[in-house]
C-alpha cells in the first residue's frame, strides 16, 4: 500500500482569494489546456473523501479546503459539493454527525477503502489538477499574476488613505480603464500576429500611474 501523500503540491495561489480567479478562470477559453471546470463528472466525490480522510469537516470546510488546497484557482460551488456528500453518504463512504448544529463528515471505513480501491484513480486527478495550476500560475501567467498583484497593492494601499472625492482617484481610475482597454487590445493582437500601440509608455495616460 502507498502512503497518501499530504501535500497536494499546488502553490500558494493568487492573491485575493478563490472566488474572484475561479470566476475568471473557470469560463472556459480558447487556449491550450483551458478547462471549463476542474473536474470531470464524478471526479470531484474522490477529492471530496481524500479531504475528509484527512480530518472531518463540515460543508463549507471542505468548499474553503478545496479552495485553499488547489490554489485559489477553483471554489466549488454549494450545488456541486452538498449533493456529492449527499451521494457519498447514501452509497455508505462516509456519515454525517450533528455537532453543535452543524452536519460534520466523516469517512466510514467503507469509504476509506473505496478510496484505497482508486488510488490510481485520485492520484490521475490530483496530478491533472496539478498541471492546470501550474498553467494558471506558471510562466507569463505567473508574471501577469505579480504584476496585477502589485498594482492592486500599490494602488488599494494608498487610494484608501484619500477621501472620496479627491481628484486623484478620478485620475487613477480614468488611468485603470485605459490600462484596461490597453490590454485587451494586446490579446487581441496577440491572438492575430500583431503588435498592439503603447502610447509611448508603459502606463496609459504617461507617468501619473506612479504618482497616484
């Protein structure tokens, strides 16, 4: 028998949490290895019992593990997660118990095998999962990552402090939606072979972006 692995290998993920990069990520796309879910159909149930071996949850516990485990780069939803126990409970691999009002999960020695029984199976999964976040944190993702990082760093940390109707956060946003449109237009050129304008500068609108 192989040791269960404890580290799931993923990386720390992408700033702000799951939910906002899940939404963004999990819409599919035209590039290579875009994937318009994480899972395929019963696939998730095997992830779900790996989590729970681990330790007992409740329902969001293992909707926040599944974020914290794979990154930020994927939330399952309500409706995914609670018919999946649901289905694992009926077929007897795992049960629920009522602990200060809430329903907590726990593996069955059932399950446990069921899970040792498609080992291979989960271990497919988990290294398929694996390589989609390293493609959504890897190589130029990685570096759009960091440099979306420090903008919003850069500019959340400092724009707080104004008041709401100083001047400057008109400017940073009017400087943002240029930065926005900047940017589509470089995927769209970069989908077509061509070169998108800078204006002469990296930030739209010249050198304010610093000055913000």
């Amino acid at each position: 028998m192989r040791n269960q692995r404890d580290d799931w290998g993923f990386g720390p993920g992408f700033p702000f949490g799951g939910k906002m990069w899940s939404g963004i990520f999990n819409t599919g796309g035209r590039g290579p290895r875009r994937r318009s879910q994480m899972f395929e159909s019963g696939e998730v149930k095997f992830v779900i019992l790996r989590l729970l071996k681990e330790k007992p949850r409740h329902g969001y516990e293992i909707i926040k593990a599944l974020e914290e485990k794979m990154g930020g780069c994927y939330t399952p939803s309500a409706g995914t997660v609670y018919p999946t126990l649901q289905l694992l409970e009926d077929e007897g691999y795992i049960k629920a118990v009522d602990t200060d009002g809430k329903k907590v999960y726990h593996v069955t020695p059932e399950g446990e095998r069921y899970l040792e029984e498609h080992r291979d199976l989960l271990d497919e999964i988990l290294e398929r999962v694996r390589e989609t976040v390293r493609d959504f944190t890897g190589g130029g993702i990685g570096e759009v990552q960091s440099a979306f990082a420090h903008l919003a760093a850069v500019t959340f940390k400092k724009a707080w402090r104004r008041g709401p109707d100083d001047p400057a956060l008109k400017q940073v946003a009017e400087i943002l939606r240029k930065a926005a449109a900047q940017i589509e237009e470089a995927l769209a050129a970069g989908q077509q072979g061509g070169q998108p304008s800078t204006g002469g500068h990296p930030y739209p609108g010249g050198g304010a972006a610093g000055q913000a």
